[in-house]
C-alpha cells in the first residue's frame, strides 16, 4: 500500500525536500522510513481517520509517529516547500488553468501596507478584538447608541445610568451592582 499511495514519481518530487535524519547520540530505535511514513500521512488525510486509529499492520507506523513527524516537517517548512515545488512542475507542465486559478486571498498573499502597523478609527492601534462601542468614538448602550454585544453585564450598564468607561461614578455604581449579583448568587 505504501506504494500505491507514494508512487516512484511522487517520492522523487517529496525526498529532496525532507531534512535529514540526524544520528541519535544514545542509539535507540531505528526510526520508520519517511516514505512510509509519508504514506500514512497520506492515509490518515485521505481517509479521515483519527491518528491513533492507523494501523500498525499496514507498515505505517504508528498514528502518533506519523503525525509526530508532519509536525516535525511542517516546522522544518517542508509541506510550504513541497506546495511551492508541486506548483512549479503543474506550471511547466503547463496543468494550471489561469483563468480559474488566479485568485489570491489574505492566506497566501500578505497585506500591501503591513497589516498589522495600521491604526483604527479612531487613532488607537488595538489589535484582535474590537472595542465595545461605548469604548469607542464615545457610544454608550446606556444611551440606547449601538453595541456590538461585547459589553459585559449590559443590563447593569443601563440600569446604572451612565458608561462604564467614561463616567466614573458609573463605574463605581456598576462594580458595586456586580459585587450584590455575586453575593447575592451565593
């Protein structure tokens, strides 16, 4: 089955651009050749199968050493490599349809300006979530303006009176009607 799954051509293409094995200083097990391993990789993803479920029988290995060792190659860059290598050959094979295959996303293509250097709305440079409104550009949910379900114990926010992060003393108000809920919840 190993090599129906990783034919002669394919291992040609994929065995450059596996690092190689390093000698263990201790000795120990010889480790699983990666052509088989490759193709128990193959197996789990083409079948959908959980990794602890590969049968040892089928000269695999382990699911736990074959998905020990994608990690280990995804970090050493080898499936980027090998995405990158298989696109080459299908281009100069002239296999790619450019008509159909030319559109780009955020995941392989970076943003044109930086992404991550640009500033908000209003002049802050948070990342990651968004801010409640009543956090931003001076919206309140306790003066009925928008919000964006963010806010935690907005009822008490409205019944309070005033925003939690503007007014001081609604502040205060609405730690206090947090610490009565608590209490009261025991």
């Amino acid at each position: 089955m190993t090599k129906t799954l990783v034919t002669d051509e394919l291992w040609a293409v994929v065995e450059p651009l596996l690092p190689p094995e390093t000698p263990k200083p201790k000795g120990g097990r010889l480790r699983i050749e990666a052509r088989a391993i490759l193709a128990g990789i193959l197996f789990v993803l083409k079948t959908g199968i959980p990794w602890e479920m590969l049968p040892k029988e089928m000269g695999y290995g382990s699911g736990m050493t074959c998905w020990r060792r994608l990690r280990e190659w995804q970090a050493t860059g080898v499936w980027e490599r090998f995405h990158r290598t298989l696109l080459d050959h299908s281009g100069e094979a002239d296999r790619i349809d450019w008509e159909r295959a030319a559109a780009l996303d955020s995941a392989s293509v970076p943003a044109p300006s930086g992404g991550e250097d640009r500033a908000q709305t209003d002049g802050s440079r948070q990342t990651g979530l968004k801010a409640p409104p009543c956090c931003r550009r001076g919206g309140c949910p306790a003066r009925g303006e928008a919000h964006c379900g963010q806010h935690p114990r907005l009822a008490d926010v409205r019944r309070v009176g005033g925003c939690c992060r503007t007014d001081p003393t609604a502040q205060g108000q609405l730690q206090q009607s947090a610490q009565a809920a608590r209490e009261a919840a025991r």
